[in-house]
C-alpha cells in the first residue's frame, strides 16, 4: 500500500470507533466483507452469506444493508 494511502487511512481511524476492530485495514484490505455500492452514503448492500450476524448490518425490506457511517464511497 503507498506511504501517502496509508497515512490517509491511519489518519480516518484514528478518529473513529470500528465494532470489527479495522479488521479490513489490518489485514492489508485482504480481508474485505462482500458489499455492494448502491449509491447512498454510508451505506452498501451486505452480500454475506450470514448477514445478521454482521455488526454493522441490519435488515431493510428483503435484503440487509451496511451501515459504515466513515466510508464516502
């Protein structure tokens, strides 16, 4: 990851409070969930398998959202 991304990144959390503890950032964004960008802030359509176990994912209509409240997508 490049020196300039990576103070970027580290700059967001730290400023932030992470239920899955940055589990992304720290795997070296390897460990990324499946979502999917549906055009409004903040939010993505969870494609995980088991949804409700997620932390940050709670059920809207048919489908479960993400609720990532520090993502700009």
């Amino acid at each position: 990851m490049e020196q300039n991304i990576k103070r970027q990144i580290e700059e967001i959390i730290g400023g932030i409070e992470c239920p899955k503890d940055f589990i992304c950032y720290k795997s070296g964004l390897n460990n990324l969930c499946r979502a999917k960008d549906i055009g409004i802030e903040s939010f993505l359509e969870c494609l995980e398998r088991n949804p409700q176990k997620c932390k940050v994912s709670f059920p809207f209509g048919l489908f479960y959202l993400c609720h990532v409240p520090f993502v700009s997508i």
